[in-house]
C-alpha cells in the first residue's frame, strides 16, 4: 500500500517548503532557479524530438505524446530539488498567507527564481540550437521538428494578451495542482505518477507556462534565424520583443494568478483549521 499524507500534513509540507525557500541563500537560489529553467527545458526539447517530425494527421495523438513527454522536465525539478518560478507562487504565496514571510519575501523570492529560470531556459535552448540535435532531415529534404519548432514560437508570440493571460492561469493552476498532488507522496514514483496527469492535461488544451516558454520561444527564433533554415523557406515571425510583450509578460501574470488563487489560497483556507487546532 501507497504511504500518502492527508491534506492537512500536505499543506504542513507546502508551508515548510515555503519557509525553507525564504531562508535559502541568494547563492544557492540562484543556482536552483537556472537549473529549473534548463530541466523545464529537457521537456520541452524532448517534447519537440519525439513529436516533431510525426505525420500532421495524426492529429491529437500528436499533443497527447507531446504531454506525455513534457512532464519530465518538471518530474526532474521535483526529484533532483530546484526552484520553479511557477510551483514557487504556490510556495511562496501559501507562506505569505500564514505569515510565515512577508510581500518583500515573496517578491524577491519570485523575481530571483523567474530571473534564474530565464537564463538557464535560454541557455539550454541555445545550446540545443548549436547542437543541432532538433535538424532530422525528411525524406523530401525538409526539416520537420525545426519547422514545428519555429511554427510554436510563431503561434505563442501570436496571441492576444488577454488569451496568453487567461491561458497563463489555467496553466499554474494545473501545475501548482501537479506540484500539491506529488507532495502527498512519500516516493519517487508516487510522486511522478501522481504529477503526470495534470501536467500532460495543460500541455494537450494548450496552456501557457512561463518557464517553458522561455525555451520554447527563443529556441524557435534561434532555429528561424540560422541559414540552414532560412534555406529551406521556414518563415519566423515571432521576435524577441514579441515573446517578453505578447506573451512572457502577460503569461506570467497569469501564470501567479493561477498558482496563488486557485491552488495555494484555496487549499490554504480548507485545510489551515486543521493544521492549527492539531499544535
């Protein structure tokens, strides 16, 4: 039998986690925050290679891969141990509820993990780009997983703002959800198993994660921009002025929405009599 935690000791779980983080030294945070930008970045390269060249008709069997593969970057993150920007909302916001930490905390704590995140997002999808792990070339000459990559970063810095933000919401609240699920867990694979779903869910209806998209986004103009490319007629629309302003700023908003009031405030409030009345 599966050892779980009940609610209350979950919450307990997430409130001491929060508190750790505000304690935890700018070195290490720093540290922590680039390597969960890259690992979220494994996913969403690995997602990109195993779905990329398949055949357009397959249609949904397509994003339903590609959300099965995603979730490992974030299945790295809560195993190996890193600070996500997007799980840190849930984190941090649960903390600050309790008065455990103050806005100030919660504000820097955040802004340190989403400047972190961005830099190990974008170096990783650079180095993915110098390597040319994604150039598979079809049997007409053509360059598949490239042209879906760059065709990604085109459709994410597309949108409006108000539907990359609403989509931001519904984004963090399955992760957050994903996150709070695998605490209830005492192992690895119950963590993992209990994490997929909700993560595989947001990737297949198309929500927009911050962290994933600051691989997602620059990889695609990297791929755009480079000669190779070009020659085969991919066109790039997406900029980088189009990823912060269309979709990084308002995702993000969405994404702290989602986290706080649809997970950390919600299970907060339930289950913080509980934790209270057992001290």
């Amino acid at each position: 039998m599966v050892n779980m935690k009940t609610p209350a000791e979950t919450i307990d779980t997430v409130l001491s986690i929060g508190m750790g983080k505000a304690r935890q030294k700018f070195s290490s945070h720093i540290i922590l925050s680039v390597l969960a930008g890259i690992y979220i970045g494994f996913g969403a390269v690995l997602a990109l290679k195993v779905t990329g060249n398949l055949n357009p008709a397959w249609g949904n069997i397509i994003k339903l891969l590609f959300g099965l593969t995603f979730p490992v970057g974030l299945l790295m993150v809560l195993i190996a141990g890193a600070s996500l920007f997007t799980g840190d909302v849930m984190y941090m916001t649960s903390s600050c509820a309790v008065k455990d930490t103050n806005l100030r905390t919660w504000f820097s704590y955040l802004t340190i993990s989403y400047i972190g995140n961005l830099i190990g997002s974008i170096f990783l999808a650079f180095l993915v780009f110098q390597s040319k792990v994604l150039f598979d070339t079809g049997p007409d000459g053509s360059l598949p997983i490239i042209s879906n990559a760059v065709s990604l970063a085109n459709s994410k810095t597309s949108l409006t703002f108000l539907t990359a933000f609403l989509r931001g919401i519904l984004c963090n609240w399955l992760v957050c959800l994903a996150i709070f699920m695998s605490l209830f867990a005492q192992d690895c694979v119950s963590k993992a198993v209990l994490m997929w779903p909700p993560i595989t869910t947001f990737v297949v209806l198309g929500m927009e994660h911050s962290v994933a998209n600051m691989c997602f986004i620059p990889l695609g103009i990297f791929l755009g921009k480079s000669s190779e490319v070009i020659g085969v007629g991919i066109q790039l629309t997406a900029t980088w002025k189009t990823f912060f302003v269309n979709n990084l700023i308002p995702v993000t908003l969405g994404n702290i929405v989602g986290g706080a009031l649809f997970v950390a405030l919600p299970y907060l409030s339930v289950n913080w009599r509980k934790r209270t009345s057992a001290v």
